[in-house]
C-alpha cells in the first residue's frame, strides 16, 4: 500500500489521522511544527514524541524530504542555486535571493514543464511530472536550514506552470503560510503564470492573498503566439480579463512580466502599447531583459534600448521595474542548472 505523504497533509487532516488511531489532539500539533516550523530533517528527530508513536509514523507515512545535489554560490551578490533531488530520482533547482528587503526563494513547481515557451530552458526536456506541497514546501524548508537565515518572500517562478498543478499549488500556499508552520505572509508569495485563464479564475475565488504575475511578453495575440504556445489555447483578451477578475476580487496589485527580446518586443511602439494594457489594470511592469539560453538564439536589446523602454513606460504612467540580475556568475537564466545537469547524464 502506497504510504501517505504526511508533509503534504493539513493541520486539519493530521488531526483527523491521530485521532482515528486514538491520539490526543495536541499531537498532531506537534508534529505538525516538527515538520513545518523546526523543519526536522526525518521523524528520529522529533523528540518530544514518545519512541512508540515516532515508529508507527514511520511505518505508516512518508516523509518527503529533499536531497542536496549541488549549490552553486555567486561571489557577487550572494545569490545561491541549489540542484535538489526528489524521492523518486528526478532533479529540480531552486534559487536564494538575498535582497536588502530580506531573502526571497525562487521555487520549481514541476519537474520539466510542458508550455513549451520559446525562450525558456525548462520547456526542452519537456513534463516529468507535477511536485506534491511537500516537495514545493521541501526546497524553502532545506534552503532555510543551508542558510541558516530566514526566508521571507517566495515565488513560484522557478520551473514549471504553477496553475499546471492547481491543487497541489493551493495546498503548497496554505501549508506555507499556515501559523504552525513557516507562517510567511500570503502577500510576500508570488504566483507566475503564463496565463491559464481557468487557473487564475479558480485562484482569484480561493480568498488568499498572492500577488499574481503574468508573462505577457508580448501585446499583440500574435506575437505572443509566437513566443508563448500557450496563446494558441487563450485570447490574450481572456488572459487580460482573467487578470482584471483576479484583481477586483483579491485586490491585490497585479506585475506583468516581460522578457525583452532583441528586435521582437522592445520597440517604442511595444512599450506604448504594454501601457495601454497594464494602465487599466494598475499592473506593475517588471523588465527582464532576456536571459541567452545556450540551447536558443534570443538576445537581449543594448542597455540603451532597455533604459528607453523603461522610460517610455514611465512616461505612460506605468510602474515598472528593471530586474536586477542576480548571480551572473552562476548559471544564471530559469532552469540553466537543472539542464546542465541532465545533459551531463545523458
Ligand atoms: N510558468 C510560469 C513560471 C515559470 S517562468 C510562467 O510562465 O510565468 C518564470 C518567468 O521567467 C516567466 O516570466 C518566464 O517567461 C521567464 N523566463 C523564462 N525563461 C527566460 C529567459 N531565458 N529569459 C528571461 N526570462 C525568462
């Protein structure tokens, strides 16, 4: 019989456990901070737990933990990139950030991803499969541990479609911001989509309060088609709309996301017309000039030109921010590490 996966229950749902087997309440309690606020590496340490019970719940539950690969540590900004292994081989990577805000965890939400976009390193190895909440929850929990310095920002952005994997997404959210656990904010946690209209409606409906950033990329249908499979599924209308539903029902502030391309998307005339789009929606623009992905020929415009496209937009009236880079000397661009890794293996 396939063991549950215990880091990925609910307080609610531990508490349903134990008490079927005739526990006090206040265990579950405790396991539940052994896991999700103390971060123990495996059931052995949870102390406080008479020796009886810490057996039947190894006997009866699996506890997912992440295994260190390799971490990548930049000289120049103190940015870390950790290759993690999950349980059943496969390998993710996930990202620290330290900004003087505090540190940021740039996660993976799938092992591979399947959207295909033309610009991106995860997209060619293609799906392997979708990460439970345990193993989302697993890569700040380790991260946090390595460091040994609290995480306070999280966002989905690293390999991936989050809204590719719903449910486990959601769960991941409430167990991270749950207070027994991590208890980080539901405001300092990002979700990135590339715009799957149903997944940002159902998002908008589950009362949480993350920021949603949408890849836009591109303000025209049919330029987005050609750097987004994804477009081919939704209108970037809908997509718009979506984003504008998404906003009136959590009020929280929307980003855009853009990956300025060389001679595809960083004309004046771009910038005016990603104004007209984010203006209504009092979106906030984050720039990131394209990352070379050794395996793609996008280059990124001239400093000029990025400082041109910014200043159009501010003209406009539109918030926008230019994405610092962050560990240059590391394999910089989503998924660099990972895919250096795979084809190392093969
Ligand atoms: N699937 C989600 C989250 C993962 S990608 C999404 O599409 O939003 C995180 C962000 O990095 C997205 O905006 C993505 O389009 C962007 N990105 C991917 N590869 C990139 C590259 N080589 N250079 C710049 N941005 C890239």
């Amino acid at each position: 019989m396939e063991q549950t996966d215990i880091k990925s229950l609910t307080l609610t749902e531990l508490w349903e456990e134990f008490q079927g087997r005739g526990e006090k309440a206040f265990r579950a309690d405790q396991v539940y901070q052994w896991m999700h606020e103390k971060l123990a590496e495996d059931i052995s340490r949870m102390s406080n737990l008479p020796k009886a019970f810490r057996e039947w719940l190894e006997k009866e539950y699996e506890y997912v933990t992440l295994e260190i690969v390799e971490i990548q540590r930049s000289k120049l900004d103190g940015t870390c990139k950790y290759l993690f292994r999950l349980p059943d081989g496969h390998v993710i990577e996930s990202v620290l950030m330290r900004y003087r805000h505090g540190n940021s965890v740039c996660i993976s939400s799938q092992a591979g991803c399947r959207m295909g976009c033309r610009f991106c390193a995860s997209a060619i190895g293609g799906l392997k499969r979708n990460l439970r909440p345990s193993e989302m929850l697993e890569q700040i929990y380790r991260i946090q541990q390595d460091c040994g310095e609290r995480v306070s920002n999280v966002v989905v952005m690293g390999t991936g479609e989050p809204l590719d994997n719903y449910d486990n997404l959601v769960r991941f959210i409430r167990l991270l911001s749950h207070e027994k656990g991590l208890n980080i904010s539901q405001r300092s946690i990002t979700v990135s989509t590339c715009g799957i209209v149903p997944g940002i409606r159902a998002l908008a409906e589950e009362e949480l309060s993350v920021t949603l950033a949408l890849s836009l990329h591109a303000v025209t249908q049919e330029k987005r088609r050609e750097l987004m499979p994804i477009a081919n599924r939704y209108e970037l209308k809908e997509v718009l709309d979506a984003c504008g539903y998404y906003f009136q029902k959590t009020g929280r502030r929307l980003t855009f996301e853009y990956s300025l391309v060389q001679g595809v998307n960083d004309s004046r005339e771009d910038a005016k017309a990603l104004a007209a789009l984010a203006g209504p929606l009092h979106a906030h623009v984050n720039l990131i000039p394209v990352n070379p992905v050794t395996e793609r020929d996008f280059v990124q415009p001239g400093e000029k030109i990025i400082d041109n496209f910014k200043k159009n937009l501010e003209k406009c009236g539109i918030n926008a921010t230019l994405r610092r880079e962050m560990g240059r000397d590391i394999d910089g661009a989503c998924g660099q590490l990972r895919r250096k890794y795979l084809k190392g293996g093969e």
